[in-house]
C-alpha cells in the first residue's frame, strides 16, 4: 500500500472519527440542554432548572438556567452539525467546566456523584475545538467560514475566562449562603428561592 493510499484512507478514519465523536457528544449536550430549556427527555424545564441552580449558587437563577440551557443545547447542535465547530466546542467545554465544580466535591465518579461525565464532555467538547470538525461537517461545507485557524485559541480563551467568573461568581454565592446559614437561628422561616 503506497504512502498515499494509507494518507487518503487515514484521512477518512480521521474524517469518521470526529463525526463519530462530534454527532455523540453534540447530541448528548444538545439532550442535556433540552432538559433545561423544555423538560425534555424527563428535565425541569425553565422553572425546575432555575430551582436547581439557585440551591447549587448559580445566581441570578433564572439567568443561570436560561445561559446553560442555551450553551448545552446550541453548542451540542452545532457540535453533531459541525458548524462553528471552534465557538461550539469552547462554549460546551465552558458550561461543563461550570459544571464539573458543582460536582467536585462528590469526588471523580459519577455513580457518587462526582465530576466524571461533566469532564468528560468538556475534555471532548474541548479537543473538538481543537481538532476541528472535520470533512463530514457543515464547516467544511462552507469552506470553513466559521471555523479560521485562529478561532480555537480566541474561543477557548474567551469560553475559558466566562467559566472562571461563572466559578467565581458561584462560589462567593455558595460561601455567603453558607455564612447567613450558620449565623440563623435554628428556627428560623426559609426566605424563598429568588430570582
């Protein structure tokens, strides 16, 4: 088998790979949003997910549900898509990032509730930025419109520091939750969940 032979064959591995890795982890964050947005697939919708992230320190709530659901559902779609394929990978890397702190403390596991499946999908989300897309996608459609050489830094860079303020932000919430807590009486009414 000539070099070529084994260049082009390698090439459509590569080319099937990432359609592989793009179409599962794209469809499943897309999924995942879905939850959020709409209570699909058994989710909390809007209202449910605004619960959730105010009792795991998101704040605003709502806001929090609305940004995540979002991110989930429309990176995931242009990840399977492969269309913006750089922007997409950063910004499910970033949500799972956020996402991955909220299960830290439960360890690397998920069956204990650990960090495990959202690393994993900020890892690939991540290495797709990367890597790109490949021929079977939308990007190589369009000639790679969205998808420049330089795209993958700049969308990292900026996905990357919108996670560390959304971390921040949440941990200072966490903090101050924990802090009026400890200094209420024991008997205290609850102040009902905001925002």
């Amino acid at each position: 088998m000539s070099s070529t032979t084994t260049g082009a064959a390698g090439g459509r591995r590569s080319d099937l790979a990432r359609l592989a890795l793009r179409v599962g982890v794209g469809g499943t964050l897309a999924a995942h949003g879905a939850q959020k947005l709409f209570g699909a697939f058994g989710g909390g919708g809007l209202e449910g997910t605004r619960g959730a992230m105010h009792a795991m320190g998101f704040r605003p709530a709502r806001r929090s549900a609305l940004v995540a659901g979002l991110a989930e559902t429309g990176g995931g779609a242009l990840l399977a898509l492969g269309l913006a394929t750089p922007a997409a990978g950063a910004t499910a890397a970033a949500t799972m990032a956020a996402a991955a702190t909220v299960h830290a403390p439960n360890g690397f596991w998920a069956t204990s509730g650990g960090l495990e499946y959202p690393a994993v999908l900020a890892l690939a989300s991540t290495a797709l930025a990367v890597a790109g897309p490949g021929r079977y996608s939308l990007d190589h459609a369009t000639h790679d419109a969205l998808n420049k050489p330089w795209m993958p830094a700049v969308a990292l860079l900026a996905a990357g520091a919108g996670a560390a303020w959304t971390i921040r932000q949440r941990r200072a919430a966490v903090a101050a939750d924990a802090q009026e807590a400890a200094a209420a009486p024991a008997d205290a009414p609850r102040a009902p969940v905001a925002s």
